[in-house]
C-alpha cells in the first residue's frame, strides 16, 4: 500500500480475557487518524487452548465458534468480535492481514502408531537409528466442529514429523515414514533441513492436505473478508506448496495482500525463496531488525545502518519493522531494541521512501505482564504524522559519519513541500543538506519538538539543521 503502514495489532503477552478484537476495535478511529493503514492480526484461529497466543494451531475452521479445546472463543475473543472488528476497520478504510499458521498443527485429539525414524535435531538429515514404531498424537477429528464447513480429517499420514513418543515416553524429532514421504527439499538449509519447527509438521506435498488448505483458503478469506495473510515459519515450508497457494488465492482475489516471516538475517535464502515463489509474497526485514538492534546496543556505525537488509536490495518487496512478537522480552528470538534507540528507529522505517512499515503493538501500546514496559504512543503517533503529511517524494542521503546521518524527502506535486531528518547517535550536531531551491526563504522547525530553533533555508536551497544527543530531529516548513 503506498505510503501505508501497518499495525502488528497484538503482543505475546495479550491478557487471557477474551476482549482483545473489542479492544481493538475501539481503537480504530484514533489509529486511523494517526496513519495506520492495515492491522496485523494475532492467528485467528482455534489453538491448543485459551491461553495460547495462537501459534499451536488445533483447527483453522474453528474461528472462535465451537467449544474445543476447553472453550468456545480464542485468547482473543469469539468469531461475532473477529467479524466486529474487520468490519469497523473496513469501516474506516484499514485493511486486515491475518496470521496463518500453517506448517505445523498441535493438541490433536487421538494417538496413532506408526513407523519412524529419530534424527539430528542439529541434523534433521542424519538419522540416529534404525526405522521403528512410535505412538504419537496425529490424529485429528474435531469432535466439537464435526464436518462442518469440511470433512477432511488428519491422520500420521498427512505430516512429515513429531516431537514425542509416547511409547517410549521420548522427545526428540523424530521423521515420519512412509511411500514418497520425506523432508521438503524446498525449505531452509539450516540445521541440514529445517522441515521440522514442531508440534506435528504438516506434509504440505501430501495431495490430500494441499485440497484441505487450498478449501480452507477460500473459505476462510470469504468468511472473515481479510485483505491478506502474514505466513508464519515461511523457512519451514515448502516453497512450490506457497507458490501455488499464492497463485490459487489470487485467482478469486487477485489484489490480496501476502507477507511472510522468513527468519533469516542472510539475504541469500531469502532470495531464493522469493525467486522460487516468484516474487509474489513480501518478507519481513529481519536483517534491518538486526542492524537496528545493534546500533542500540553500540558501538555501530550508522552508515552501514541499511547493510544487508532486504529494504536496501529488494525495497518494493520488504516489511520493515524494529521489534515483534518474538523478539519482545522473554521470548525465544529475543532482540528487543533498546528503549533509548526506539525513537531513532522508527524514524528509519517511517519516515524513508522504501519499504512498508510495520508498527508494534509493544512499542505503541507497551508490554503487559510478566515483564511490562511502558508504550511511546505520543512518540510512534508524532512520526506516523509527519509521515502521512511530509514524507513524500525523492530521497536524498548525507550519511555523514558513524554517528551522524541524515535524508531529505524533497516533495510530490500532491505534497510540496520538503522534510529534512537528522539522526545523532552521538553528540549534539549539525547537517548541512538540501530542500530545494523551490524552499528557498522558507523558516523550518522541528516537528518533533525537541529543537526550539528555527533555521532559514538559503538561496540555493541548503540549510545547516541541528539535531541533540542520540535524537532525531524533522525540519520542515513552519506553518504559521
């Protein structure tokens, strides 16, 4: 979406109370005001229990309308609230991306026997012993939906992989065997092949289970009215399994929207992935994320700020993002960008020309128990408004030292006018950049507020601004 920013409207530690879609659809007026464009919603779908946030996907037909798993709603509310809440962002004019979990699904309902073999967790490649049976939890029937809006039923045959043994009371990962059954070739080489995530991994090859979700597609995308999908554990799953759920969706759909968490700070599996899926689906900029965590964290220089990331060398196709669900305190990616940079931060994914934003909840709203954390609303709502009234047109760079950058976006016929941003890491300094010689005469403050000066633009179009310690500053023309 042009000049759009996206809203990843939870964070892992949403209370257990079932009113997060009211919650969020009470905020949809002022977030719309403030420049949001599109919510990221938390896995909509049935899970192993209410207190999942959502990623131990049990059943994707149960959107909160069935009593399985020990209630009727999700973590985050019934299928009446979800409907709510879609409808009052479509409402005022957001579009809706659901998270869909389809790489593994978890809490099944009967125990099946069958042959297996145990591997290398940091091998999934080597196998550790000879083909035997195990007893594990792959069979699912949902006893509280029964066949309604599908049949389909799943057994050890339409996975690839299981965590547990119950007749040997053993963990490990342990492969699935059977006729043209085997790891995917066509997912992350890490760990010699990273099918496996957990829970019971979907066999996304088997022609039964691609019918189920390609069914459950269309069905989900007419019954809820989303405008895309953010996939979860992309390196997990097949490529030509999403290539062809991509090209299946846009056959009925052909302006929805996909995204998806390639967890990766190399470029180069990334790009393979997004050649093999022909550049149909966005990423999320991990890399960037990387970059930006550091920087926190010091010593870094900030010309190499864009360094690796995917916004630099595929901008039309990158999700750019400072922290996350899993990155936030206490989780197993944990990376959270120190407090002090956040700022600074989302000025770089804001407030330049590439790439499509995507806002925190954690860092809007702030972090709820065990580990709470205040939210920078006021400081998130200030860049989200220069964004939507001045960041606009060419973008020049002055990346100037390791402690000193600075851009200037220099307008569009729909919005003349210049913004001049300047990032300090260091000492309070000053820039000397370009606005036009069309600005020339023209007095800029800082909308930020944190410079009182204000400072004239010269004949030529240049100006010295100012910015203070470790801050972002953002000149443009006062309006009196």
């Amino acid at each position: 979406m042009r000049n759009g920013v996206m809203l990843q409207a939870f964070e892992w530690n949403v209370p257990n109370e079932g009113n997060h879609y009211d919650f969020l659809r009470e905020q949809i007026p002022e977030l719309a005001e403030a420049g949001i464009t599109a919510l990221w919603l938390p896995p909509v779908t049935k899970a192993t229990s209410i207190w999942d946030t959502g990623y131990g996907a049990y059943d994707l037909y149960d959107l909160g309308e069935f009593d399985q798993k020990g209630d009727i709603r999700t973590k985050y509310g019934t299928k009446e609230q979800l409907h709510q809440l879609i409808n009052a962002a479509h409402e005022a004019g957001l579009q809706v991306y659901a998270d869909v979990v389809l790489n593994h699904k978890a809490q099944a309902d009967e125990e099946e026997t069958f042959l297996a073999v145990s591997v290398d967790q940091n091998d999934r490649s080597r196998e550790l012993d000879e083909p035997h049976d195990i007893t594990a939890w792959t069979r699912f029937t949902f006893p509280g939906r029964g066949e309604t809006y599908s049949d389909f039923k799943w057994n050890f045959n339409h996975f690839t992989g299981v965590d547990y043994d119950s007749r040997s009371g053993n963990t490990g990962i342990y492969k699935i065997l059977g006729e043209n059954k085997d790891w995917s070739d066509n997912v992350s080489g890490e760990k010699g092949n990273f099918d496996y995530l957990m829970f019971a991994d979907i066999n996304l090859a088997h022609p039964e289970v691609r019918a189920d979700l390609f069914h459950w597609a269309k069905w989900f995308i007419e019954e809820t009215g989303v405008d895309g999908f953010r996939f979860d554990a992309l390196k997990h799953m097949d490529h030509d399994f999403v290539r062809d759920l991509v090209h299946h969706i846009r056959s009925f759909a052909p302006d929805f929207y996909f995204v998806g968490e390639f967890w990766q700070p190399g470029l180069g599996e990334k790009e393979s992935y997004l050649a093999a899926t022909e550049y149909q689906l966005d990423l999320f900029d991990v890399a960037l994320h990387f970059n930006l965590f550091g920087a926190a964290k010091g010593p870094f220089d900030l010309r190499n700020i864009l360094a690796g990331s995917l916004v630099k060398h595929h901008p039309d196709l990158a999700v750019t993002f400072v922290d996350n669900h899993d990155t936030q305190p206490g989780q197993s990616l944990n990376s959270f960008v120190e407090p002090w940079f956040k700022k600074i931060a989302y000025s770089l994914i804001l407030l330049r020309q590439d790439g499509y934003p995507c806002v925190f909840f954690g860092d809007y709203y702030g972090l709820g128990e065990p580990e709470p954390m205040a939210g920078l609303r006021s400081v998130i709502t200030n860049l989200l408004y220069i964004r939507k009234n001045y960041a606009f047109g060419e973008q020049q760079d002055y990346f100037e030292s390791e402690s000193l950058i600075g851009w200037t976006r220099l307008g569009s016929d729909d919005h003349p006018g210049s913004l001049a941003v300047l990032i300090s890491t260091g000492d309070m300094a000053t820039l000397r950049m370009f606005v036009g010689e069309d600005q020339a005469g023209r007095i800029y403050h800082d909308l930020t507020g944190a410079s009182p000066a204000e400072i004239t633009i010269d004949q030529d179009g240049w100006a010295d601004f100012e910015v203070g310690p470790g801050d972002v500053s953002c000149w443009a023309e006062k309006d009196d």
